[in-house]
C-alpha cells in the first residue's frame, strides 16, 4: 500500500475545508466504484473538477496506490446520509475502483461477471491492499479496528441509516469470501501480530582482525553507533 497526495483542489469539497464533527475521524467507509474501471486516475481527474459534488479521501487500486484527494483531517462527501446521519461528518472515505470483467446493466442495479478468475485475482489484491490502508489508518488515528462501527462498508452503514442505501463494495467482495467481518479481523491481525514470547538474536560476523585491541576498540566504536545491538569480540 503506498498513498500519493493529489489534492483535488478544485473540488468544492476540497474548498470548503470542512473539518470532522469532532475534529478527528472515528474510522473509514470502503466503497467500491460500481463501475467496471480499474484505474484509480480515472477518477481522480474526474473528481478534481470544480463542478464535482461528490469526493472520497482516496481511490486506490489493485496495486495498492491510494491518490489521496482530500486531507485526512476534513470532510468528504462519500456516503450520502440515512436518518441517522451521516458518515460524511465521522468517517474517512476509500474508493476501491472495480476490475474490467465485471459488466453492470443499464441502471447500474445489477451486474454480471465475464472473468471469474480474473475477477477473484482483482478482488483479492484490492481487499489485501485496503486492509493494509485500513491498518496505517488505525495506527495514525488510534482505532481499534475490532470496535463497533469504526471500519464499515458503504453497505453496513446504509443498513446503519448513517449512509445511502448502496451496496458497495459487499456486493463483489463477499462473492469471493471477502466479507467485512474478515476485513476488520485481518486489520486487528496487522496491529497485533501474534508472537510465541521468544526473543532471538540475529549474528553476524562483521570483520575480522588480528590485533585483539584493535578488534575491542572497533567492538567499542559500533556498540557507541548501534546502542540496540550487542558487539563483543569472540576468538576464531
Ligand atoms: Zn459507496
């Protein structure tokens, strides 16, 4: 996952620099594009435009490049409102975009998929990638990504009445087993890797010298620049 900031500046969104209802985010909305394009600058020239009237944070893509489009500490405009509110005022938001074997009819209601193998290829890489985004989030902004209502889809939190009623990005994920249940997981498992309370020591022979105070002084000298490391000097 790497972010590369491309400021929609001229997106009235961007403009208007409206901060979070509590200054900070309390967690972030996955989206999917519902639009069979894989290409995250598509969209960001699409969104940098001063008639634009929707922008999320970020759109990332299969290979794990977020452009981020707004800064992490203003309001988007992403998932709509329920009438319960709106994640707009709480919530970062991520466009993840959606590969090319995915056809959609008409109205955008209903789709069909062209290349299943392809498609789970993209889906996997895409959750991986966000989940790893989701995770720098968590650590920047101090979430613990297992608490209720923190990390959503656009779909949970239309259920939630806090979004529109869309589906994304649920409606292709879970079809591979991708569920948010196992998103969140996979975040809490990055932030708190499981150790069996070992320790272990790394060795490495570095040089080798024939006067011993010569070999103590350089010992000395390394330990002085490299304090978390042990030197010694050992005969051999
Ligand atoms: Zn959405």
């Amino acid at each position: 996952m790497k972010i590369i900031e491309k400021f929609a500046i001229n997106n009235p969104c961007y403009k208007n620099n409206i901060p979070f209802k509590n200054s900070k985010p309390i967690g972030m909305i996955v989206h999917s594009v519902g639009v069979s394009q894989p290409d995250p600058l598509v969209f960001v020239k699409n969104h940098s435009v001063v008639t634009s009237q929707v922008v999320p944070h970020g759109f990332m893509g299969e290979d794990g490049t977020m452009y981020q489009l707004l800064r992490f500490n203003q309001k988007g405009w992403h998932g709509g409102s329920g009438i319960k509110g709106s994640v707009n005022d709480t919530h970062i938001g991520i466009e993840t975009t959606e590969p090319k074997g995915i056809k959609y009819n008409s109205t955008g209601t209903a789709f069909s998929i062209t290349d299943e193998t392809a498609v789970k290829s993209f889906v996997s890489n895409m959750f991986k990638q966000t989940v790893e985004l989701a995770a720098y989030l968590c650590k920047m902004f101090d979430w613990d990504p297992l608490d209720d209502g923190i990390l959503l889809s656009h779909n949970e939190a239309g259920k939630r009445k806090i979004a529109s009623g869309h589906v994304d990005p649920d409606h292709i994920w879970d079809r591979y087993g991708f569920t948010m249940d196992k998103f969140r997981q996979e975040v809490y498992n990055i932030l708190n890797p499981k150790t069996t309370g070992k320790m272990y020591g790394v060795m490495k022979q570095v040089i080798a010298l024939s006067d011993e105070g010569k070999a103590k002084q350089y010992a000395q000298q390394m330990q002085k620049e490299d304090p978390d490391s042990y030197w010694f000097v050992m005969e051999k």
